[in-house]
C-alpha cells in the first residue's frame, strides 16, 4: 500500500528531526516562554503553502491565544497560485508587511520556508534581525547548498535568533511510484507542523513553571468551549490582527 510506504517516510523526517533538532526546538521553546511571560504575541509568516504552518497554529483549539498569523492575500495561493510564488521571489515586500503588525521586541516571529532561499522569507527574518525582534525559523538544510535569491546572498537561516531544520528532502516530496516521473507526497507540512506545535507547547509548559499563565484556547465544539474562549477573543481582539 501506497499509505504505508508514506507513512513511512513521514515518520522517518519527523524521527530525524527529534534526533537533531532536539536542542534547537528547546532553544526555541525558551524563546517562546520569555514571550509568554512578557506578556508578548508570537507572530507566524510563511509563504504559499508554508503560510500553512502560521494557519495550523492561530486561532486553534488546544493552541495558543496570543498567535497572530501573518496574512498577506498577494502571498497566498487563493489569490493567484503562480502570481504568489513570483511574488514570493520578490524583495522590499514584507518591510511594508510586517510594519502593519506593529510587532516589538517583546513579542517574536516564526518564518516559515523549507526552501529558506526566496526574498520574501529572507526580508522578514532580516526586517525582524533589525528591528530586535527574536526570530526562529523553520527550514530544510538539504537546501543549504542552493544558491539564495536574496540579494544578500543568504538564506532564512542567517537571519535567524534560532534557525530550525525541518529535515525535509531536497525537492520535499518523498514518494517515487511506479509509472510516475515525478516524485509525490510532500512532508513539509507535516515536518514543520510538529516542529511548531511541539515548540509552542514546551515554550508554555516553561512559561507555567516560572508561575505565567498561558492563554489556551479549547474547542468552539465543546460544551462550554466557545464561553471559555470569549473572554480570551475580547482580551486578544485588539492585539491580534486576524482575530
């Protein structure tokens, strides 16, 4: 079966990446705990489907309250698939981006791109690098060797507080099938997913050690959910974008 030989492959990426990344993820997690008890938001930006990971973790039962995804429609892929990935290639945009989150130096952002090489990601870790904001980010170092298109030379990583690897194949996909050409069955997703998730949760299991009380969402489809959730919305409403 196709789904066995899958989930072979996903659960091999995430295994590599709690044998290495264990120390990155912890370094990381601290990052998030002085966020927690600063009374920050922890600001997620990915592009095309990377922005998925910002999406997996705003607004989500069991996650954190003060999680504000970055949201730019032109790097998204509902509003022009192509158009956002050329777009994605582009520098000078996410300055103008990012300045319309207000983020400080309290608060924190996670850039998400396994690739690490296109302008976009590259300009947000490096806007947050000069503005004092602690940036972690989440990349492939299969892609080390590519030559980055920023114009700095440097990839997502360089900019990074801590940089994370998603231990992603070059090319991402993981699948060769029979009759097909082209590998399927990407695990960036996935591999990336784990990462923050589990980041996130370490970060407030510290926060709650140190005596903070980490804002947790619960489920809207729960008894109960959506009355516990209100007076977390109206208290996050106007410091959380997309709220």
């Amino acid at each position: 079966m196709i789904s066995e030989q899958y989930y072979k492959g996903i659960t091999h990426c995430l295994e590599t990446i709690l044998k290495t990344q264990k120390e990155k993820m912890e370094q990381a997690a601290k990052v998030v705990a002085n966020v927690i008890k600063q009374d920050g938001i922890i600001y997620m930006f990915g592009c095309g489907h990377s922005h998925l990971i910002a999406l997996d973790n705003f607004y989500r039962a069991g996650g954190l309250v003060n999680v504000s995804a970055v949201l730019d429609t032109d790097l998204m892929l509902h509003n022009g698939a192509a158009k956002s990935s050329a777009m994605e290639r582009m520098e000078g945009i996410m300055p103008h981006v990012l300045k319309r989150y207000c983020i400080t130096p309290k608060d924190m952002l996670f850039v998400f791109s396994t690739s690490g090489i296109n302008g976009a990601p590259v300009d947000a870790a490096k806007y947050a690098k000069e503005q004092g904001i602690p940036c972690i980010t989440v990349s492939s170092m299969a892609y080390k060797e590519e030559t980055s298109r920023h114009s700095s030379g440097k990839h997502l990583y360089d900019f990074a507080d801590v940089s994370i690897d998603n231990c992603v194949p070059h090319g991402d996909a993981v699948m060769h099938i029979d009759g097909i050409e082209t590998p399927m069955g990407s695990v960036s997703t996935a591999a990336s997913s784990f990462i923050t998730q589990s980041v996130l949760m370490e970060g407030a299991s510290l926060a709650a050690e140190a005596g903070a009380k980490p804002p947790v969402y619960l489920s809207g489809n729960i008894e109960g959910g959506a009355e516990f959730n209100k007076s977390l919305i109206e208290a996050y409403l106007p410091r959380v974008k997309h709220l």
